[in-house]
C-alpha cells in the first residue's frame, strides 16, 4: 500500500517480472494478425488508389473502411486560375487512381472549367465552401458535393493544400486528409 513518501516507482513485490511477461503476452494477443493473402490484398488495393501501403493501413485503421473516393481541392490540382493547365504530375497521379475522383473548386473557377481542364480525370466537380464559411457552411458544402456520387463521407479521402482544407476534411468527417505534397509524391 503506498503512503506518504511513496513515489509510484517500480514494485519490489515477487513476481513482478511475471506479471510483466503476462501482460505482454495478453497484449500481443490483442493484436490483430493479418493472413498473408489479407495483407497482398490490401498491397494491391493502395496501389491501385495510388497510395503506399503504409498511409492507406493508416486509413483503413482510422475509419474502418476501404478508400472508395478522393476529393481534390483546386490548390492541391495546381487550378488556380482558368488559364492554368493540369500540371503533368497531378494528371499522372489522377490517371493511375482507380477510385473515386472529384474537385472542390472556388472562383474564379467554376466545377464546368475544372472538369474542362481535366478531361477524363475527374468523375465530378463542385462548388467549394466559401472563403471564411463556417464550420456547418463547410461540411454542407463538402457532404453536398459528394452526396450526387453517393459516398459514404467516411470512405473519402481529402487531398488539399492549406490548413483550411485540413479544417473542411474535419468539418465532413471524411475518412482521412493528405497533403497534396505527399498524395502527389507517391
């Protein structure tokens, strides 16, 4: 029993390294463990999505679900003008992704531009949440957006550039959110 001077250090009680191994055991039992064909699987499927298999076991840990969709806002499509083209990189990584694509945009750009300068490379595009839009502004704007592909928002990666894309992955729930600078390196 601890008194007065006790500081919680390591018990000098027998049996203690015991209780430690049996701990550890209980733990690791814990643990999930994976079948082989399970983890090829699932190898398989970030690389179609066009991620590495460690952020996508991120993803599917944290939500519970596969990757069925990505939302990209202009500023990680590199679209920030109607003048701009797709950059090279953005339109190889958008080729090779087999799931799910679709655009925030804000103006200048409109969802009709955006699909313009990316032909064939995004399945939808809408509006964004307005500059300075409050939080139910902006989760309105991003499960509207997705709602006319019918994605669950919990299964939709958000791929933008700022810390208010950040904050409009958070407002949706959206499974995950990645920086367009480690989405497009990969």
């Amino acid at each position: 029993m601890a008194g007065i001077g006790h500081n919680n250090g390591p018990t000098m009680e027998a049996g203690e390294s015991w209780r430690r191994h049996a701990w550890g055991k209980a733990r690791a039992r814990l643990m999930p463990v994976l079948p082989i064909e399970v983890v090829r699987m699932r190898v398989k499927r970030a690389a179609e999505i066009g991620l590495d298999y460690r952020t996508y076991a991120s993803i599917r840990a944290s939500s519970g679900h596969d990757v069925i969709a990505f939302l990209y806002s202009t500023n990680a499509l590199r679209l920030l003008s109607a003048q701009q083209a797709l950059p090279q990189d953005r339109a190889a990584q958008l080729a090779v992704t087999e799931a799910g694509r679709a655009a925030l945009t804000r103006a200048p750009l409109t969802p009709e531009q955006v699909l313009a300068m990316a032909p064939d490379l995004l399945d939808h595009a809408a509006p964004g949440p307005k500059v300075f839009a409050s939080w139910s502004e902006s989760r309105k704007a991003l499960l509207g957006a997705i709602a006319s592909q019918k994605w669950p928002a919990d299964r939709v990666v958000m791929v933008g550039d700022t810390a208010e894309e950040r904050g409009w992955a958070q407002a949706a729930r959206l499974a995950w959110y990645l920086s367009a600078e480690r989405y497009f390196a990969a």
